[in-house]
C-alpha cells in the first residue's frame, strides 16, 4: 500500500523534533561504530556525480571524498537547517535541498552512485523511495546503503518487530524493516551486503542495470 501523505508528514515532523537532539542522543555509537562503517561506505563511491538521501545533520561530511560534486537532501526543514549550518562552519562543499525521496525532483538518470545512511528505516514508503533513487541513477551506476535491518535471529526477530511500532511513533524509524529484500523489489541488483554487526547492521551495494531488463 503507498504511503499516504499523512504518514510523511508525521514522520517529517518527527525528525523536525528530534533535530536538536539528533547529534548528541548518537554521539557514543557514532565514535565507536558508526564512524568507521561511514568511512567504508564512502571509500566505496564511484563517480564524480553523488547523491546522498537524507543527509540529517551531516554527520557523514567529514567521510566525503574530495572532487566529486554532492548533492544531499533531506525532507525535513530542521534536519537540512543543521546541516547547512554545519556545511558552513566546517567549509564543505555540498549542495543542499530539501526533498523527499518518494518523489526525488532530479531527471531520469543524473548520478554516478546514490548513498544513504540510516534513512530506509523511516522512509513511508520505502520500495517508492528505492525506485526514485534507481531512477535519478545511471545507467549501471551505484547504490549504497548502511540500514539496520530485522534480525535473521527468530526471537530477536520477535521482540524487534513487538517494539517497532513504540519507537517509530517517538523517534521514526521502524526497526523492522527488510530492506535488502526492498531494494531487490525496486529494480535494483543487490550486488553485496556485508554484515556490519549482530546480523541487523549492513552495508548493502547495490546497481542500477545498465540496460532495461
Ligand atoms: C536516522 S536519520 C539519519 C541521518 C543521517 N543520514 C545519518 O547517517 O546520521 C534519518 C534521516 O532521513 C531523513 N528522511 C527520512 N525519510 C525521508 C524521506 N522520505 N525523504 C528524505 N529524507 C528522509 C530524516 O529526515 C532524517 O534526517
């Protein structure tokens, strides 16, 4: 079922309200792990043309590589606001809009990779938000994803899927989501997923067929 209107706009403004509090409630998890998983990811883009969706408040600048053009978007106003905030005191380079990725306002075939960091765990419609990235894509471009995903583990699987629903209503993402498998439902080739830690972090490398199928 697609998302509806009211769902991204509650999810948006679920963001707007944590925005404040996004960098510090991270701050612990962001030095001992997310750091170097962030520093993988973009070691991994190709191209010269990169989209990052849902850019939050920048905490993946300090990984960008150098002469490549970034374009970075977020659907919410205060997320976005912090980050150009961020992008001008630390001097980087990036272009910033404010855009949902159910609806990516880019032509047919613009980037060279498309990446996102924790983002599918919130976007309403996830498989809509997958399509749209595999359309601002070249053809054979890449696709990389950092996701927490619902464990393989059947009683971890339980309890994640029981509280879901409490943490999405307070903080936005669902901690249940299947993305590797979502990704493949959009029309892209998932072409590796690594296993970051306990089987629910993974890096999942993806690509944009080269010719339609
Ligand atoms: C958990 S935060 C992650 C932020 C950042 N990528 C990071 O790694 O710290 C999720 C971000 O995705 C954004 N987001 C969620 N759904 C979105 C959508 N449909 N379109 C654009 N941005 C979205 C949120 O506003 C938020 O900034």
């Amino acid at each position: 079922m697609p998302a509806s209107k009211k769902d991204t706009q509650a999810t948006q403004k679920r963001y707007d309200r944590i925005a404040p509090l996004y960098d510090l409630m991270e701050g612990l998890v962001e030095r001992s792990r997310y750091g170097k998983w962030r520093e993988m990811l973009w070691r991994r883009v190709e191209g010269e043309q990169i989209l990052e969706i849902g850019v939050g408040t920048g905490k993946n600048f300090p990984y960008y590589p150098a002469e490549v053009e970034i374009t970075a978007v977020d659907f919410s106003a205060r997320m976005l606001q912090r980050a150009r905030r961020k992008a001008e005191r630390e001097t980087v380079d990036v272009r910033l809009e404010q855009m949902d990725v159910q609806h990516l306002e880019f032509a047919d075939g613009t980037f060279d990779t498309v990446v996102a960091t924790f983002v599918f765990c919130s976007v309403p419609d996830p498989v809509l938000g997958l399509q749209e990235i595999e359309r601002v894509c070249k053809p054979g471009g890449k696709v990389i994803l950092l996701e927490h995903v619902l464990s393989d583990n059947q009683f971890l699987a339980w309890w994640m899927n029981l509280v879901s629903p409490l943490v999405s209503g307070t903080m936005g993402p669902h901690i249940n989501r299947r993305t590797v498998e979502n990704v493949g439902r959009s029309g892209l080739v998932v072409e590796r997923v690594t296993d970051l830690a306990f089987g629910i972090f993974k890096l999942i490398e993806a690509r944009k067929q080269s010719s339609p199928a």
